[in-house]
C-alpha cells in the first residue's frame, strides 16, 4: 500500500528557507533545488547541476530497459 501511496503522491526533497523540506511534486515551482538519492523517483522534470555515477531508469518514458547515464550539461 505505501509503494502505491508514493506513485500516486510522489513528493521531492527541496531546499527553501535555508533547510531540506520534503513537498509533493505538484507544488514544486521553477527554481526550486530538488535533491534526489539512490531509489528515489526523479518528481518532475529537472535539470541536473550536480551528479556523481548518476543512472536512471526510463523505462516508463521511452521504453529503454538498461541503465542509462546521466550528466550536467552546460545551458548554451
């Protein structure tokens, strides 16, 4: 049941005010600082500032089965 709870509510970990808050995915805002740790669900679209050995599953976006390498790209 809680895995269900966390698919249909996903929340992000965001840093506003200083300190490391945890809000539901709808109620980030452009800007926000997301931090995501090993197992957890990337909440929203977001661009990468800061990685180490990042991979991600894509499976439920593009069908890519394998692991796939992420990076920190620089905005042009």
């Amino acid at each position: 049941m809680q895995s269900l709870k966390k698919i249909l509510n996903p929340v992000a970990k965001v840093k506003r005010d200083g300190k490391l808050i945890e809000v539901q995915a709808a109620e980030l805002v452009p800007g926000d600082v997301v931090f995501v740790d090993e197992g957890d669900s990337i909440p929203a679209d977001l661009r990468i500032i800061e990685e180490m050995n990042l991979q991600t599953n894509d499976f439920s976006l593009t069908g890519e089965s394998s692991p796939l390498n992420k990076y920190v790209h620089a905005i042009k």
